[in-house]
C-alpha cells in the first residue's frame, strides 16, 4: 500500500483515525500497531513475519543490554548488530554477494531471487540506533513491546522514512491523548504537500524521464541525455521529499513529531551544503553511528579521510545492491574531501550564482550514475551526456515543449520561493490563513484523486532503495 492511493486515502486512513479517536488510553498504540502491520502486510504479506522476528529480537536485546554491565553488555551490542547486519544482508544484499563470488574464476553459483523487503533499510536502522542508543546510555530502555513495536513498524516512517530515533517519538508512545486540533491541521497541510509533490509533479516528470530513456534508449542526444537526468534529479526530489512531507503529516496527525528530511537542497551552494539538506535523517545516522565512532575528525586527517570513505562507500551501499552505487558514493566523498581540503576556499571567492551552478552540475551528473544500476549499460547513456554524439535531435525539442510547464513547476518549486511567498501572503492574518489552507487542502485533494484515479503511472522511487 502507498500514501498516493485510493485505498489508503479513502478506506485505510479514515478507518484508523476512527479507530483511534474513539480507542481510550494505552489501546491507542495497539491500535497504530494492528494498523501499522496491516498496511505492511497489504504489500508484502510474506515477510510480516521478518518484520515481527526483527521487532522480537530487538526489543529482547534492548531489554539483555539495559539488563547487564561491562563486557556481557559488548557482547549483547555486538550480537543485536550481528543479527541486523545478517538480516539485511540477506535479504538485500546476497545476490550481490553471489555475484562477487562469481567473479573468481570456477565460481558458478546460483542467485538466491530474494525479493527486497519494502522498508528494510529503514526499520533496521532504526532498530540499530535503539539498541545503539540503550547501549550509550543515551536512552532508557523500553519495557512495553507494544510501545517498541509501534515505534519499529509504524506506517508513515515505515516505507521510506525519514529514518526515526527513538527519542523522537518516546514521549508520545507513552501518551494516552488525542493529538491536538491545531496538530492535525498542521499534519493534514503538510500531508497533502507531499500528495500534491508526488502525483502532481513526480509523476509527470517521471513520464518525461521514461519517454526518454526506456522508449528512445540509444537514440538519446547530449541534450536529451542532460533533459533526462535534469528531469530525474526533479523526478526524485519531489517524489522522496514528497513521501517525507506525507509521512511527516501523517505522524503529526498523530501527535508525532518526526525529524525534517530536506531542507531545499538545490539551493545548496556547495556538495558539502547539498548533503546537510539531503536525506537529513539519513546523514545524521551515519554521522552518530559510524562517521563519529570511527574517529571523525578528531583523530587526525588521516582517520577522517578514511571516515568518510567508508561512510560514503556504506551510504552507497545502503541505496542499492549494485556497484553503480558504491561509485556513487565514492563519487560524493572524493568532492567532500576535495572541499574540506581545497574547493571550499577557491569557491569562496565565486559570486554566489557560480557556486550554486557548481553545485546543481555535481549533483545532476550524480544522479546520472545513481539512475542507471548497470554500469556497463550506464556507460553509452554517460558517454552521450559528455558530447560523444550527437549534440541534439529533432525528438527532444518535442519533449521539451511538452514537459516545459511541469519542468519550470518543478524547478521553482525546488527551492523555498512558494514556501516564502505563501508566508509573506498570510503573515498576520490567521482568518486568511484558515480559508486558504482549507482552499489549498481541498484543492490538491480533489487534482491528486483526479491524477490517481485517471493515470496509471505511479511508482515511488525510494521503494527499490
């Protein structure tokens, strides 16, 4: 099940806010959590079972640390960090591994054919920094497993994140109120932004993208190579950032406060900046719970460089199963050591549309390696980008016509002018500020249906992630 369907905006979500509304007390939990595990299985009903064993062991091991001192606690850490890593290895990660076996020669195995849980990623890492974090002593531990089960299955954090810690949502699991009036407006607003990002924008941009690299393949041009990957750069923005706005408002509907996920990242003006805005739950995980404990930057220049060159080749790792996108990440760490040691100063001195520029061009040529999982098939797409053929085709002025209204959309609604312009509209007055958001709310609602109901394209990107 996805947010941008008609069965989850229609059947399963006011469903659950009846349910919860009229549940007294510690069952609201119980309530989020049959819930939670529903929408979970609605999609993969063969491993609600993994999910359930992940909970389990988790919130055993969480219960063995707080429970013991010295090297047994070392040891049970280790042992839940053990069992996380294996089970994402599995189930993300082995047919990988068996073709790297296979590149030695007399190697011949078969792939295993498991398909990627939905979400493992996610709610292994959040299992990890709570057995991190009880470990720390930086959180209590928790002794209800309903409470610990809803915090690891929750549905709007469930999917794609943003990636919670448990002291982010510990005070409202153990809350026994409905959320505030003014909380589910605030959720309900910052929901439909995020439909309005994915099946307004997303969507349409996605359909560019496809005509382009799946139907005209190695007809493409350097301009409708560079059309292509600008059009996935936007593609991809509205759609995660987009699923975070939704899951955002769906927990604050709740009483949920979950961690911002982006914060215009486009409007960066360094690689450095980009990767603060990007995925920010995701940076800060691997910030507290590798970059940090592998010695950072207090251990000399030497310890850092190789911090950051086993946090990126990770970061890569974690999106996907494929070489493409350890040279991704790799790709992202030589520009983040290239501005720690020199880059930073030089474009200091660039009037700030230059360092902007350098940015985005980074970026998007990143991305052109993040959107082909195949290197090798990658490698004619990356040559057309450089110039190697033809400049240009008659086919891509067409697309360009076609698209050019969702592209402008897409590019101004990257950055924080609508944000800033529908506060300066509003400011000081809450009775306008009512009657739009009601406006603006119904609106999206009703072209958002409209978009479900009549297109059939709607893949979220993050899924395969």
């Amino acid at each position: 099940m996805v947010f941008s369907s008609i069965i989850f905006l229609y059947v399963f979500l006011p469903l659950l806010f009846i349910g919860y509304g009229i549940t007294k007390g510690t069952g609201k939990n119980l309530i989020l959590l049959v819930f939670s595990l529903f929408f979970y299985a609605w999609g993969e009903p063969k491993y609600i079972l993994l999910m359930i064993s992940s909970i389990v062991i988790n919130y055993l091991l969480g219960m063995a640390i707080f429970g013991n001192k010295g090297h047994a606690k070392k040891v049970i850490l280790a042992l839940g960090v053990i069992i996380n890593i294996f089970m994402l290895a599995v189930f993300k990660y082995l047919d990988f591994i068996i073709g790297i076996i296979d590149l030695v020669p007399g190697m011949n195995l078969n792939e295993a054919g498991i398909t990627l849980p939905i979400g493992i990623s996610f709610y292994t890492f959040q299992a990890l920094s709570y057995l991190i974090d009880v470990y720390r002593g930086d959180e209590e531990v928790e002794k209800n497993l309903v409470n610990f089960a809803t915090y690891i299955s929750f549905f709007p954090q469930l999917i794609a994140g943003p990636i919670v810690q448990y002291r982010h949502v510990r005070t409202r699991l153990n809350e026994k109120t409905n959320p505030s009036l003014n909380e589910i407006n605030e959720g309900v607003m910052r929901f439909c932004i995020g439909l309005g990002k994915k099946t307004l924008i997303a969507n349409a941009l996605g359909q560019m993208v496809d005509s382009l690299t799946v139907l005209r393949g190695d007809e493409l041009s350097c301009l409708s190579s560079w059309v292509a990957v600008i059009g996935f750069s936007l593609q991809l923005y509205f759609d995660f950032s987009g699923y975070s706005d939704m899951a955002i408002g769906l927990g604050k509907m709740f009483g949920f406060s979950f961690p911002e996920n982006f914060d215009h990242p486009y409007e960066s003006k360094s690689v450095t900046e980009f990767w603060r805005r990007w995925h920010i739950s995701l940076g800060s995980w691997f910030r507290d719970y590798v970059y940090i404990p592998l010695g950072g930057s207090k251990k000399g220049f030497k310890r850092q460089v190789l911090s950051i060159l086993v946090v990126w080749a990770v970061t890569g790792l974690w999106h996907g199963a494929s070489f493409n996108f350890v040279v991704w990440g790799l790709y992202y760490a030589a520009f983040l050591l290239m501005e720690k040691i020199f880059l930073l100063r030089l474009t200091a001195r660039f009037p700030s549309f230059l360092k902007h520029l350098y940015t985005v061009v980074v970026v998007v040529i990143g991305w052109s390696i993040f959107m082909k999982p195949d290197l090798t098939a990658g490698y004619g797409f990356y040559k057309k980008m450089a110039g190697m053929g033809d400049l240009t085709d008659r086919g891509i002025f067409f697309v360009i016509r076609e698209y050019a209204v969702i592209l402008v959309l897409g590019i101004i609604g990257s950055t924080g002018i609508p944000k800033r312009l529908s506060g300066r509209i509003v400011e000081g007055n809450d009775g306008l500020k009512y009657i739009l958001s009601c406006v603006f709310i119904s609106f999206i609602m009703v072209l958002s249906t409209a978009a479900i109901i009549s297109d059939t394209y709607n893949p979220f990107l993050y899924f395969r992630f």
